[in-house]
C-alpha cells in the first residue's frame, strides 16, 4: 500500500526509490491505499505526469496485492477487472 497523502511528486520518488524503475518511462504506476478503498495510477504522458484516484463508495477492491507480494506487470484487461470491482486474484 502507497500513503496517499503524497502527491505526484511523492508517488515518483516512490517509483524510482522503492520500486527501482524510471517514473518517467511511461509506464503506468497503479498503487492502492492500506484499507483497499482508492487507487491511485501515475503515469508521465510527453511533458508531464496525470495523477488519476478513483475512490470507492462502498466495499473495498479485491484481488490487490498484498504488502508481501512482489510488484507484478499485468495488462489492461486484468487492471480493468481489478478496478471495476471483480475478483481476479493475481498470480
């Protein structure tokens, strides 16, 4: 879990510190709250960073990795199932 009290800036030292990869790469960085309620994604686009939340009103996202798991790539479609709520355990 990310603290999301950090801002972009705060995200992208967590990507280069924590996470050994480039913020600025393109890649796009998911990272969910200790409670499983909000994600936050990051991503540097041409000449600067979007900083997407989405916050849940009720019920908590499953599927998400735990502190312990390892950083995973998935693609758009696992992160899509991840986001709209279905249980799509990583592996």
């Amino acid at each position: 879990p990310a603290d999301f009290r950090q801002g972009i800036d705060g995200l992208a030292a967590l990507c280069k510190q924590r996470l050994n990869c480039e913020p600025r790469s393109g890649t796009l960085f998911v990272f969910i709250n200790r409670n499983k309620t909000m994600v936050r994604a990051l991503v540097y686009e041409n000449n600067g960073f979007w900083l997407m939340t989405k916050r849940l009103s009720k019920g908590k996202f499953l599927g998400w990795p735990t502190v312990n798991t390892p950083i995973t790539s998935i693609d758009a479609a696992h992160l899509r199932k991840l986001l709209s709520g279905h249980y799509t355990p990583l592996k």
